[in-house]
C-alpha cells in the first residue's frame, strides 16, 4: 500500500499528517547497466505533489521489509506516475529490482525531506555521479524553469554508466562529461572541471549543487570552499522512518546535530561534518552483507509462512 504524506516532513515533536492507502504498481520498468533499474510507479498525489529535491520512502514487504529512501527523478501528472532510479547495492534493492510490470510495491511513502530552495541565482554549475545523476534532474528543470544559466557535470566510472544522458544534455547550457577510464569526454574527477569553472572569473559560478557518492560531495565542497562558492550537497545517509523519529539519519551540520529526512536532505557541504557522516554510513556493513547473502541463498522467494511451518516441521520431530 502506497502511504502518501500529505503536508509533507514534519518532526516527531510536531503534528503528524494524515497517511492515506493507495496501491503503487509498476506501470514501466528498464535495466539501464548492469545494476541500475528505471520503475515509473502509479503515484498519482505523490507525482502533483512532489517538488525537486524530495524522495520517498518504500518496502518491498509490507510487514518485516527494510525502509529504503530513493529520490524522485521525476513525474508525470498526467499519469499520475513518478520515476524512481535506483542501484542494486543490498538485500532489498536486490530485491526490487525483480519486481515486474504490473505488480504492486507494497509500501511507498512521500513525497518528504525538503524540497530544494530554487530561485534564479544566476550561473549554476550542479555536479553529479553515478546514480546521483537521477536526483539532480528533477533540480536542473527547476533551476532552468526559475531562468538559470546551469552548467552540468557529470560523472562515472565509464561510458555505460551514464544516466539520463540525453535528458540532462537537452536541459544543460552547457555539459561536461568525466569518465575514470576516458571512455568518453573527458578522462579525471569532476572535480577537475569545478576547479576550473571556479578560477574562471567570467564564468565563476553563483552556486554549485553537488549529488552523488559522499566522498564525491565531500571533495566538491572542499574544492569550492577557497572561492567562496555556496555549495549543496544531498546527503544520502541512514534512514529508517523518514519523519524524524528514529534519529537514524542524524548529521553534524556546522556543529549541530540535523536529521537527513526532515531538515533535508540538501545542506550547506562546507558545514558537514564529512568524517563522521562517512563513518555512520558504514556502521551496518557487516548486516547489510549478511542479510543480501541470506537472500542470495534462497533468492527471496521463501515466504514467511513456509519458515513458520518449516520451524513447526522441525519441532514435531
């Protein structure tokens, strides 16, 4: 059942918003690499809701299923559809990502976090990597719809893994292609290009917008910070329940505490505290691994009331 919030984040402290069942059903599904898939999910309040910036939160079992955030890549109104990018990096988007057309994803929650603050700055150079290509979209629309200059740069590790290249390239004023392999545009770190971008004093970004691996986002606001450039970054960090209860996604924002799903998850990258927000990411590792090893075991596919009888087989014994 899809769970929609409807007036958005609000902290544990603060009154709650009514949640109201829908299904969410695939309604369009693509492999675009080897572990990245596309859903297009039947969403229809979510989709004339959503703003640029926010994301959802969905389980693929209803009763003992691990909450995963994904940020909303788009939507359409007309469909009443929005469109999810995710990468296969654990038990439940292993999970996910065999899920077919036409079936229901049990339980989807939105849209929540923060919307991103869009105004016309002037020149915005907004940096992206991997799957934080999918995130960044729905942010460069806004901006170019709010009258934007926006420069793109966009990362990974070759050519196949670029996503939404045509999309992001009919959007941009200008783009910059970065592989670790040379495979296509230019061979280094976006990093190298935001550099350079920032020396340029005819055209010095207003703002950066950085999504992507935090190590990614880190080293872009280290790069800005000696050129006064204001810097956001989405920080993509433990999240449980995604209305500020559980403190999962808590981060040291310029030394105060802030939690991802409610204050944002964009902030200022020269205020985070990258050390420990990479420290917290890896906390459940060795849970994670054995969960996805316990699912690659059985494939998924044992429900719950086979492991009651099969325990109830064994005490009979």
């Amino acid at each position: 059942m899809e769970r929609y919030l409807q007036k958005g984040p609000c902290h544990a402290a603060g009154l709650f918003s009514i949640f109201q069942p829908t299904m969410a059903k695939i309604l369009f599904k693509k492999q675009m690499s080897s572990a990245v898939y596309m859903f297009r999910v039947e969403a229809p309040l979510i989709a004339q809701e959503r703003k640029a910036g926010q994301f959802i939160i969905l389980q693929t079992n209803k009763d003992n299923g691990e909450r995963v955030p994904l940020t909303i890549a788009d939507a359409d109104t007309t469909e009443g559809s929005i469109t999810l990018i995710f990468q296969t990096v654990g038990k439940t988007t292993t999970e996910l990502s065999k899920f077919e057309v036409g079936d229901d994803i049990p339980v989807l929650v939105g849209p929540l976090g923060s919307p991103t603050h869009i105004e016309n700055f002037g020149h915005v150079v907004c940096v992206c990597g991997g799957v934080g290509i999918a995130p960044m979209h729905p942010i460069v629309q806004a901006l170019k719809a709010a009258g934007n200059k926006v420069t793109i740069i966009m990362g990974a590790r070759n050519e196949s893994l670029f996503l939404m290249k045509d999309e992001m390239t009919a959007l941009a004023d200008n783009i910059i292609f970065m592989t670790d392999d040379g495979s296509y545009g230019r061979k280094g770190l976006v990093t190298e290009p935001l550099k350079e971008l920032c020396e340029d004093t005819k055209g010095k970004p207003d703002m950066v917008i950085a999504i992507g691996p935090p190590i990614m986002m880190k080293f872009c606001a280290l790069t800005t910070k000696p050129y006064g450039v204001k810097t956001v970054v989405s920080l993509n960090s433990i999240m449980v329940d995604g209305t500020g209860m559980c403190g999962g996604c808590r981060v040291t924002i310029g030394g105060k505490t802030k939690f991802v799903c409610v204050d944002g998850p964009e902030f200022d990258g020269h205020e985070v505290d990258w050390n420990n927000m990479l420290q917290r990411m890896g906390a459940f590792k060795p849970q994670e691994q054995e969960s996805l090893h316990r699912f690659g075991a059985n494939d998924g596919h044992k429900c719950n009331i086979d492991k009651m009888a099969d325990a109830k087989a064994k005490e009979s014994k």
